[in-house]
C-alpha cells in the first residue's frame, strides 16, 4: 500500500486493514476491535464521535456494532471525500482537524481516538480540543513503543528508521501514555493491551 499523504502530512493507514491476508496481522486487527468494542459497550452510548477516522473503518464498525448515530472527523478532504461515497446509514463523516472539534456540534456520550495522538505534532493541545466535548466516555489508543517498533523490525518493516511507522512523532510506554492523558485532564478507568497497542477508557477528571 502506497504511502498517502495531504500537504506533505501522511495519512491514513499505511496498511489496509480490511483486507488484509496475513492471519497474524487479521489477528491483530481482531484483537484491536474486540478491545475497542467491549469498551464502548460498557459505556452503552447513545452517540460516537470518531476522532481522526481515516479510512473510516471503525466508525462504520461502530455504526453496525451499536445502530447508534456515529460521527466521524478528519483533518484530510481527501479521506472524507472517499468516506461519504460510500457511508452507510447512520455515519456522517465531516471534515475537521481534530483542533478543531467543538460542542455541541461534535459532542457524543462516547468520544473514541484510536491511532491518532501518536501522529500529531501538538498532541495535548487535541486532548485539550477534545475535553470540551463532554463526553461520558472516552477511548484513546496508540502504539505500545518500543513494542510497537519492535513488531515492525520482526517483520522487515521501517528498518530504515527503527522500525518506526512513516507519521509517528510520539512514542508512549504505556504507563507513559496513562500519563499523559492524567495531565490532559483525564481519568483512566481501565486499560487494555491489545498487541500492539495501549488502549484507555476514560472519563473527564474532576478538577
């Protein structure tokens, strides 16, 4: 799959995840959305708001997983465009830097950005973007490093850059990532690890 990328900024997946033929990468994949969907089920939403949707994936998964109205953002016109020509019922995908997220528009009772912090240059001011929103709940994941790289070097991937994925500018531990998201604002209620990734469900803070 061929690098994509907006304004010089890459986006997107770097593989396609829904077709894919390898039964480990397929495994990972499942993992991933069983994580993502059980979190969301313990929040029983009414509303999603997708953050950073990319291909759009996952917000259609969420759409037939929940039959909930589903809201999904990008920053790219190009994957929006792609997204619209063919969303289901349910799904609107709308073009919007996830900086740019603001209520009540964008607000949801659940609130997922899964693989997306990791590519942003300012990656607390979308945390601080995404507060606003009042959501019940929230998901966030991103690469569990160096796990996350090391899975790359194992298959032959990015050796050029240590296994690092073309886009990644941050790099969380997950203790690390749980972290980051304390001094955004955010509660972690619970923490999953599906390979290769850390993955929170989260509530604002009380301040």
């Amino acid at each position: 799959m061929a690098l994509r990328t907006q304004d010089g900024i890459p986006i997107g997946n770097q593989v396609d995840k829904a077709r894919l033929v390898n039964p480990i990468s397929r495994a990972l994949v499942a993992g991933f959305d069983r994580s993502l969907m059980e979190l969301v089920r313990e929040s029983a939403p009414r509303s999603i708001h997708e953050a950073g949707c990319g291909e759009g994936r996952v917000a259609r998964l969420l759409a037939e997983t929940f039959g909930v109205a589903v809201r999904a953002t990008d920053f790219s016109r190009d994957l929006i465009d792609q997204n619209r020509s063919t969303a289901p019922a349910g799904v609107e995908f709308l073009c919007r830097s996830i900086y740019e997220v603001r209520p009540p528009d964008d607000a949801a009772d659940v609130v997922v950005c899964c693989e997306v912090l990791e590519q942003l240059e300012q990656p607390r001011r979308a945390l601080a973007a995404l507060r606003p929103l009042g959501a019940q709940r929230y998901v966030f994941s991103v690469p569990r490093e160096p796990l996350w790289r090391a899975f790359n070097v194992a298959r032959g991937k990015y050796l050029h850059a240590l296994g690092n994925t073309p886009g990644h500018l941050n790099h969380w531990s997950g203790a690390g990532f749980v972290a980051l998201l304390a001094g955004a604002g955010f509660r972690t209620i619970q923490v999953r690890s599906p390979l290769p990734l850390t993955m929170c469900l989260c509530e604002l803070a009380r301040s």
